[in-house]
C-alpha cells in the first residue's frame, strides 16, 4: 500500500502539476553526458513525449508511459529502456 501510495504522489507530478509561468520537466541524469527528460506534452502514438540530450546537443526523441514503478521509454528506432520512477526529479524551464 505505501508503494502504491507513493508511486500515485509521483504519478499527480508527472502528469497534473502545471504552473502557468513556467513549464514542468521530469529529468534523470542517465550518465555524465547524457540526461532524459519527460514532458507531459502527448505523443503522436502512445504516452507522452520524451527526448535524451546529449552534452554535444544531439538528441533522440521518444515516447513514455508509466509501467508499474517503471518509466517505460520507446525510442526512435524501435529501442526501448525502462527506468525507476523514483530516478526522475523535477526540473523547471521559464
């Protein structure tokens, strides 16, 4: 139960909390070059969108829903990573 409590307080973060001044970012630092970020904007398919940037600005677009106490990314291309949930914290962008 207080798992299940505690993924539904990350899930309302992720998905319902807007502010109109800024816009709200879910981000894991993946390595030192590279950071995964999730938005709450939908994606053409499934879920919604998400993108790795590189340090070198290069990035790869995705798309990401949530799977239990997982991230679950599809990438362009046909790969796929899961990652904890616990593992992204908020970021803004005014």
């Amino acid at each position: 139960m207080k798992h299940l409590l505690y993924l539904l307080l990350i899930l309302a973060t992720l998905l319902y909390i807007h502010k109109a001044e800024a816009e709200e970012y879910m981000v894991m630092q993946y390595n030192e070059n590279v950071r995964i970020v999730l938005s709450k904007e939908k994606c053409p398919t499934k879920g919604f969108r998400a993108v790795a940037q590189r340090i070198d600005k290069q990035i790869l677009r995705a798309c990401w829903s949530p799977n239990g106490n997982l991230i679950n990314i599809q990438w362009e291309g046909g790969d796929f990573s899961e990652f904890p949930v616990d593992r992204f914290y908020p970021a803004e962008v005014k």
